[in-house]
C-alpha cells in the first residue's frame, strides 16, 4: 500500500512533521503565538508560506503546505484549476499574488511543514531569549544545544535580528 494510502502512515507522518496542525489542541496554542508575534512570525518565514500566511490565515497556510510542501508547484494562471490542484481554496488576489511573484515558468518552491516548524520554533527562542528565559531551560525545552543558545543571544545584542 503507497504511504498517502495508509492511515498508519499518514499518522506517523503528522507526529514527525514537527507542528500541531488544525484539529490537534495544541494548534491553538499556535494560533495564539502566531496572533501575539505576527510580524517577526511572518518575517521568519519562507515568501510563499508569509504570503499564504498574511492573506488567508495561518490555518489554510498550513493546510496548503501540509498537502502541497517540499516540492515545487506551477502557478497555473486558470485560478479555479489551480485551487482544486492544490486541494486548499484560497482567494483569487493570493492567487495573482503568488503568480506575480513565482520564478520563471509560473513555479514556486513549497517548503515542508518542518522548515514551517523550524522557522516559528526560532522566533520562540528568541523570544524566550528576550524575555530573559534561563538558556540552560530554553535549550531543554526546545531541543537546541547552548551554543546555539548563545549564537541566538549573541544576534540579538549585537541587533541582527528584528525585536
């Protein structure tokens, strides 16, 4: 039986993709992360999940790259086309959006619902960092070594980072 065929499957893959998606309680709490830190969420992220992000919500975003992420898509210029090809509706402006902004060839590159993870999972830390969360607690707490920790804080007293 293919993976996207198998319940089993599809359930491990949730676990492992590192974000609660809608449905899951801990989403919630995602939402209201995402609502409390929107600009420096949205500038952490890859253009296209800012864009979907900004202009249909945060729950479509990752409903959009949960079924499309970690490959590239074409922008078909067909607006209704392209919404059941992606399994998601979004609005016709996103659609003109991504199309104005796709590479050659009407083509963009999804990221993964990992990289989404990663990009929020860091605008936490350094949150924590700011709020001056004890580094020994962060990095247990979000799975990162000290020295990343110290990289983090290092960036941002040296004011490379947006606060």
């Amino acid at each position: 039986m293919a993976p996207e065929n198998d319940p089993f499957l599809q359930s491990v893959s949730q676990v492992f993709c590192g974000i609660p998606l809608p449905g899951d309680a801990a989403f919630a709490v995602i939402v209201e992360f995402y609502e409390r830190s929107k600009p420096e969420v949205l500038a952490s992220m890859p253009w296209v999940a800012a864009e979907l992000c900004e202009h249909e919500g945060l729950e479509t975003m990752l409903g959009f790259i949960e079924k499309n992420g970690g490959r590239r898509l074409y922008i078909a210029k067909d607006f209704k086309a392209f919404n059941k090809k992606i399994s998601v509706v979004i609005k016709e402006t996103t659609h003109e959006r991504l199309r104005h902004f796709a590479r050659d060839h009407s083509l963009i590159d999804i990221p993964s619902l990992w990289g989404i993870f990663l990009a929020l999972r860091r605008v936490a830390i350094r949150h924590f960092i700011r709020k001056g969360a004890n580094p020994g607690r962060i990095s247990k707490d979000f799975g990162v070594t000290d020295r990343y920790i110290r990289k983090e804080s290092k960036l941002i007293n040296d004011g490379d980072v947006c606060n």
